[in-house]
C-alpha cells in the first residue's frame, strides 16, 4: 500500500539557498545531532543521531507564490524546520512510501488549504488515527474535494511546525 497523495519536501534549490542564508535573512548554522528524532523536511524523514543538520526559518508559502505568481498578503509566513546541513538524497520516490512523515497515532496535525490566489481556504484538524494512512488520505480528498483549494500544508498544532505540502494532483 502507499499514500493516496504525495507529500513535497522541500525543494533542492530552496535548500541550498537556506544552507546558505534563510528565509528571515539570517545564516545557516549546523550542528550535529547527539540523539537525533526531530522531522527532517528535506528527506522528510526523522534525524538520525550523529546527522549534522540545521534548524533554519523556512517560508513555505512565500517560496510557493514566487513559483506560481500567487500573492499570499498577510497569509504568508515562516518558522523553523530542521534541514541536513549538507545535500542529501531526499525524500523516498513518489509512490514508494507506505505512510505519510512524522505520524504518530494520537498526534494532532492542521490542515491549511490554500487557493491558487494564496489565500487561506479553510483546514481541518486532525487527530491521527491507529490507521495513519487512511487518516491523511481522507483529510486530503476531503480538501481537494473543494475545486478552490490548490495545495494544503500540514503543520503539529503543538509548535505550529510546517511538516510537508500536498498540491493538488493533476
């Protein structure tokens, strides 16, 4: 079985600019992880102890609207992610992965929806089920059910943390 939608990580090129200088202007500064478990959004998976990584502002709206043309206004906004210091491989190919990244049953997870224009559409929250998969698949359809809502970022609501972004499949 594999998800139903496909989570993005973050881009390769976005990457390098945020290795370098990140979305709030400031530089990247690594370091390595001594135990590791905080959600990777390049590979969009956990860190592993000893990986060196970054924790970094990111703007995933923003990087979005510049790719589309989209205006997001006062919808746009940053906050941290954690990122390999260095490249890596990133996330496991389209259709491969059994499960959508960092769940956890019990978890609670936001859906934003977001129209092509970059403007908030709605959400849902999401207390993840024991059936993980079957649980984002349905919040997903139930979002692209609505013909306005072009992608739909999924952020915890414990740290309001930006985990991944889903676009509406073509």
């Amino acid at each position: 079985m594999s998800t139903a939608f496909t989570p993005r990580a973050i881009d390769p090129d976005t990457l390098k600019q945020l290795r370098d200088t990140d979305d709030a202007g400031r530089p990247c500064v690594s370091y390595t992880d001594p135990e590791g478990g905080d959600p990777l959004r390049c590979c969009l998976r956990p860190v592993r102890e000893g990986e060196r990584v970054a924790l970094v502002s990111y703007a995933p709206l923003r990087r979005w609207a510049a790719e589309t043309g989209a205006e997001p206004g006062a919808y746009d906004e940053q906050g941290p992610v954690f990122i390999h210091a260095d490249p890596c491989e990133g996330p496991e190919p389209a259709g491969t992965r059994d499960e959508y990244p960092f769940v956890r049953a019990g978890a609670l997870r936001t859906f934003r929806r977001y129209s092509a224009e970059g403007r908030i559409v709605g959400g849902r929250l999401l207390e993840i089920p024991e059936d993980t998969t079957a649980g984002f698949d349905a919040a997903f359809a139930e979002a692209f059910a609505e013909p306005e809502v072009a992608l739909v970022h999924v952020r915890a609501v414990e740290y309001g943390c930006f985990h991944f972004e889903v676009r509406r499949p073509e």
